[in-house]
C-alpha cells in the first residue's frame, strides 16, 4: 500500500470516526432530559446578556441635539433636525432611528457625550411587515407659536423650520435624499 493510498484510508476513519462521536454527542442529550439545552421560544425567552445590543433608544430630553450621533452613523439610520428654542438651545425636533437599517455597530452611543442619553436595550422583538414601523420617532416636535396667527403658522406639509441655517444642523439622510442618490 503507497503512503497516498494509506492517507486516504485514514482520513475516511477519521472522518466515519466523527461522524459517530458527534451522534454520541446527539444521542446523549436525547435520552437524558436533563441535559436539555434548548428553549421552548416564543413560550420561553432567554434574558439577553448585559451587552446585548437590542432596539436603540434615546432618552430625548436629556438629548442635546450635538448631532454627533447622526454624523458618526455608517448607514445614515438616524435622522436629526434641531431648532433653537428661546434659550438658544438646540432641540431635536426630529429624531428618527430606522432600525431596518441600523447595523447596531455602537458607534452612535460611543459618540454620544451625554451618559445615558443614547443607548441599546435588550428589546429584540420587533419584527414587522411594514419597514415604517421599524423607525422609531422620539423628537420633541415643533416649538408651540402661540403668538402667531393660524395664517402666518407653517403647514404641517413644509418642512421644519429651523431659523438660520449655521442653527439648523440636520443629519442623517431623509428616504427622500436616499432616493435621489440610488440608494
Ligand atoms: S448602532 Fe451603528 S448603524 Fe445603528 S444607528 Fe448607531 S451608528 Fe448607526
Ligand atoms: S449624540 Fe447624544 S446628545 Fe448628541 S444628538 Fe445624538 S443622542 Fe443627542
């Protein structure tokens, strides 16, 4: 028998060999209940671990509209538009998070300089036939204009209103904007 001929054979045992301490493997959980390690989902739910990265939250009043999440984000999946209130802060008036194109890389809550402010939680079911219903909305909305005539008052159809347009960072990509570029 060649040195080729007596690899092959070798390898065939190691592998009929494998093959039967897997099925050992198989067989030892089968016929002792106890060592059962799988879980009846959706009636058993395992608790995700400490790091798990789940749906992306955003505490919004503590959000001081930086815009440093949006800009740092790969895929564009936050949308943010400010305004400056009276007090010359900024305010998220917007603050979309597609979460059908969120990678959950962690980035944005690296960047985030407010604790807490920006974070993951352990929610994972959120599985949907619609993609709108993935992007979840947290902005404060439009400032109140109580003073103003109804006449004077944007339509809800214009876009934001920002002020100045050094005031007004806006980032992240509307579908709109998508769209125009082919993405
Ligand atoms: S986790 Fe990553 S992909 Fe998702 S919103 Fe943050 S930066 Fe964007
Ligand atoms: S980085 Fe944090 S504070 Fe800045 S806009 Fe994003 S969520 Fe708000």
């Amino acid at each position: 028998m060649t040195e080729n001929s007596k690899g092959y054979f070798k390898k065939m045992l190691d592998a009929v060999k494998s093959v039967f301490t897997g099925l050992g493997v198989t067989i030892g959980y089968g016929v002792s209940p106890g060592r059962e390690v799988t879980q009846q989902y959706p009636e058993v739910k395992r608790e995700p671990y400490d790091r798990f990265r789940g749906k992306l939250f955003v505490d919004i009043n503590i959000c001081t509209g930086c815009t440093a999440c949006a800009r740092i984000c790969p895929v564009d999946a936050i949308v943010l538009k400010t305004v400056r209130d009276e007090n010359k802060k900024l305010r998220p008036v917007v603050f979309d998070i597609d979460n059908a194109r969120c990678i959950y890389c962690g980035l944005c809550v690296e960047a985030c300089p407010v604790d807490n402010c920006l974070y993951f939680r352990k929610e994972y079911e959120f599985s949907s036939y619609s993609k709108d219903e993935l992007i979840s909305h947290f902005g404060l909305g439009e400032l109140p204009q109580p003073d103003k005539p109804a006449a004077d008052r944007p339509s809800p159809d214009m876009p934001a209103q920002a002020g100045p347009a050094k005031d007004q960072p806006v980032q992240g990509k509307t579908d709109e904007t998508r769209k125009e570029e082919g993405k």
